[in-house]
C-alpha cells in the first residue's frame, strides 16, 4: 500500500515539469481517472475506479466547484471513543490532504478539493492518501506521506515499535 504512494509520487514528479495545467473540469477529470483505471465507470456526477484493489468513488459538484473522492471503511455502529479519538489525532498530523470522516452512517477516508484548482499531481496524490488511510485503519492511520509534527501520531506509533523491540530483547 505505501508502494502505492510511491508510484504516484513518481508519476507526479515525472509530470511536473510542464507547464501550468488548465483548469480541473469533469472532463478532464474523467480522463485522468481512466488514465489510472482504465476500468473507471462514469456514476451520475463521479465516476467509480479501483486503486490498489480498494474501491474509490468520486463526485464532483460543478455549480459548487467542489470535487471529493471516498473509500468507505465501515459501518459507525463498530467505532469505539478510542477508534475516534486515534482518527482525530491522525486527521492532525498524520492523514495529511486526506481525512477520515462520518456521514450516513459510515466511516469513510476521503479527500476534498476545489475542482476548477485542482491540479492532477493533488488528484493523484490525494486519491493515493485516501486509499492509504482507508487500508491503515486500526494500525498505522496514515496517509502514507511524511507526518506533520506536532501531533500525537509519531509518539504513538514509536510505542509499538518500543514495544516490538522489548519483546525481541529475550531472543
């Protein structure tokens, strides 16, 4: 799944020497999508594609120029206060661009964006974190990108690694 980031980080520096790209539009939207799943499926406003195997769903909203792409996780009704409290940490430091969230009575990882200025290096990226933060849900609840400091994220995922190696001491 971290491979996942590193291809798509590759592909966005590779492609970023052109110049400024156009404005983001449903259009050109879909042909990036079907750029990176060929299987995309236009739905109403969005399309439906697969990245690493995980299924993503895209909608954009013209009028409100707002575009969101979503992985849903599970259902709210298995959510402890632990489980929301690690998501609102993670959402502070270690989610980056993507962000967990409940609506419907579903958790979900998703990523929003301005449509018209969205470039296709923040959409690849973005759809690449939200995959990433739907697949760390339960371990890691990261985005697969460098940590913003200043959170509790680090410290808790350093516990597990101390934890781990205490372990290994008696070996």
């Amino acid at each position: 799944m971290f491979r996942l980031i590193l291809i798509f980080t590759f592909l966005a520096s590779a492609l970023s020497a052109q110049e400024a790209e156009p404005p983001m539009t449903y259009e050109r939207l879909g042909k990036i999508l079907f750029a990176l799943d060929p299987e995309t499926e236009p739905l109403g406003p969005g399309f439906q594609l697969t990245i690493a195997e995980v299924p993503v769903l895209v909608i954009t909203d013209v009028n409100a120029d707002r575009m969101r792409a979503m992985v849903s996780i599970q259902s709210v009704e298995d959510l402890s206060a632990q489980d929301m409290q690690r998501m609102m940490q993670a959402n502070f430091d270690s989610t980056l661009d993507a962000r967990y969230a409940i609506a419907n009575g579903t958790l979900w990882a998703a990523f929003i964006h301005p449509l018209s200025r969205l470039e296709r290096d923040q959409l690849i990226s973005g759809l690449a974190q939200t995959v990433n933060i739907a697949n760390t849900y339960g371990t890691l609840y990261s985005s697969g990108v460098a940590e913003f400091g200043g959170g509790d994220s680090n410290d808790l995922q350093r516990a597990l690694i101390e934890e781990l190696l205490k372990k290994g001491e008696d070996i």
